[in-house]
C-alpha cells in the first residue's frame, strides 16, 4: 500500500510539473499556428471572452454604450426604414474582378463627396440601420474585405483627403504578411477615421465548418483585433460571403453587433443585422454606372 501511494504522488508530481512547463507556451501570442487549415483552438483567454458575452446585463444597455460617444443631436429621423449602401471593395490597384483600379476608386470618392454623401463609421452605421435616424440624407458606408497592403498605400490616402470615413475587414493570420497590411499601419489607419473589423482568422468558408470551429474563427478573431487596437470589434465579414444559421447566431455570440454579407442590394434591418447585404464594387465601372449603383441600393 506505502508503494501504491508513493507511485501515486509521483504521478501527481510528474503532472503537476509538465503543466508548469507548458503553461507559458499557451500564454503565447493569439497568431500561434494559426496558419493551418482548420480553425485555432479556442484558448483560455478565447474562453473567457464568450462567458463575458454570456453575461452581459441586456442589449439595450449593451446597444446605448456602443453609440453613445456619437452626437446625433442634428440627425434626421428618415420616413421609412433606411436602406443603406454598404460597398464592398477589395484590393485598390490592377489585375482582376476584385481590384478597382486607383484612378477609378478616386473618381468615385469624388463623385460621393460632390454630391453630398456621407460616410458611416460602423458605430454610425448601427444607429441608422437600428434607429432609423441619419447624419444625412445622402449615407453610405465604404468597406473593404481583406486588408490588403494597398487599403493604406493608396485607399487611405485618397479617404484623408476627401476626409472620409471606412472601414477593413482585416484576415487575423494575414497581419505583417505579404500584400496585407502590418499593424503598424492598422493603428495609423485606425486612429484616421479607418476601423479595423473582423473577417476571421483563417478567412474559410464558415458554411463549411462545425460549430466550434466557426465559434473559434469568431471569438478568436475579435479578442485579437481588440488586443491590437484596444477597441471592442463589433463587425465580422464572413469569408467569401458564406454563412448559414449558425453563423448568424454564433456572431452575435462572439459579440458583434452587425455582421455583412456578399448578398447584392442595399442593406436594412429588415435583412438580420447579422446578414447585410452589400453593393459590390468591379473595376471598369463608370462614374455613371457607380451613381447608378448608390441610388439603386438607396431609398433617400
């Protein structure tokens, strides 16, 4: 029996000291290995992050602390429920159907700001598609999914310029890689009008995916953005535009507040606030055909 329990404390001893050993390495930086193809696992600090969601005291409480900080004292209360252009860019340079030429995505950045359009914050966005009340007649809210290199070498320039709002959706493992921004230029950008949202670590296919593994593409995603950039991410994109119901419960879960789709159109809340639409943005497009595509999403 002596040996049994001295074998025992041994043993005890023995793991006692492996979990010593391996609790710094998960302490690591969030970016670990997540350059696989499945989903990071959801770490002790990704844990904790959910329960805080679970937690929370109630959505009205939650929703006037997100917009608070906006003055919209001189806002307008629309007639009906808004419908709001949501463009959706990727890359701003040449090559193929996801990358607007620069010359082109400053033509029509002069165009909105010559007739009089408004660009949203996604805080701004949240009150107009929830509230029905608007900075402007005329809003639109610029996106671009990706974050590729370009967003800050030629997008951003031309947004200070004409003094304009926007917002990345930002791939979690694509940070510091090629052709996709650093965080250096993440924090410039977002301490200039630019917010830095969510489209998940991997950038998969989240209709593809069990529901843990899409909880941790999420939750991950967001506690990492919100590290980085000391925010609280409220926006995801979903990757290639693919969701399905669990993708729309899991957002919310996480903690976002919106989340936008591929799906063509003007969004509205009538939509799910966790699957806007948005108008898609080719290149080749002429001055014309882009205020044809603004109006058509628009219903003010």
């Amino acid at each position: 029996m002596r040996r049994m329990i001295v074998g025992n404390y041994r043993v005890l001893w023995m793991v006692t000291l492996l979990g010593i050993l391996i609790l710094p390495a998960c302490s690591q930086g969030i970016l670990e290995g997540i350059g696989t193809k499945t989903a990071a696992p959801i770490t002790e600090d990704n844990i904790e992050v959910a329960a805080a969601a679970e937690n929370d005291t109630g959505q009205d409480s939650e929703d006037e602390l997100y917009t608070e900080r906006i003055d919209t004292r001189d806002w307008i209360t629309a007639e009906s429920a808004v419908q709001l252009p949501i463009l959706m860019y990727h890359s701003i340079s040449e090559g193929n159907g996801l990358r607007v030429p620069k010359e082109e995505f400053r033509l029509q950045m002069t165009w909105l700001r010559e007739n009089g359009y408004y660009t949203l914050s996604p805080e701004e966005a949240f009150l107009v598609l929830t509230e029905n009340r608007m900075p402007s007649e005329k809003c639109v809210w610029l996106t671009f999914d990706d974050g590729y290199t370009d967003n800050y070498t030629d997008a951003f320039h031309i947004l200070k310029e004409y003094d304009m709002k926007a917002t990345v959706f930002m791939i979690g493992k694509s940070i510091d890689k090629g052709h996709h921004l650093t965080e250096n230029q993440m924090m410039e950008m977002s301490g200039k009008g630019i917010s830095i949202e969510s489209h998940t670590i991997n950038h998969l296919e989240l209709n593809r995916m069990t529901a843990e593994q899409q909880e941790a593409e999420m939750v991950q995603s967001k506690d990492l953005f919100d590290r980085i950039l000391q925010q609280d991410t409220t926006v995801l994109s979903y990757p290639v535009g693919r969701y399905n119901e669990e993708s729309l419960r899991l957002s919310e879960e996480a903690g976002y507040k919106m989340a936008v789709t591929t799906e063509p159109g003007g969004a509205s809340r009538d939509q799910g606030m966790y699957a806007l639409h948005r108008v898609r943005i080719s290149p080749g497009l002429s001055v014309g055909g882009f205020a044809s595509l603004i109006e058509n999403a628009s219903n003010h």
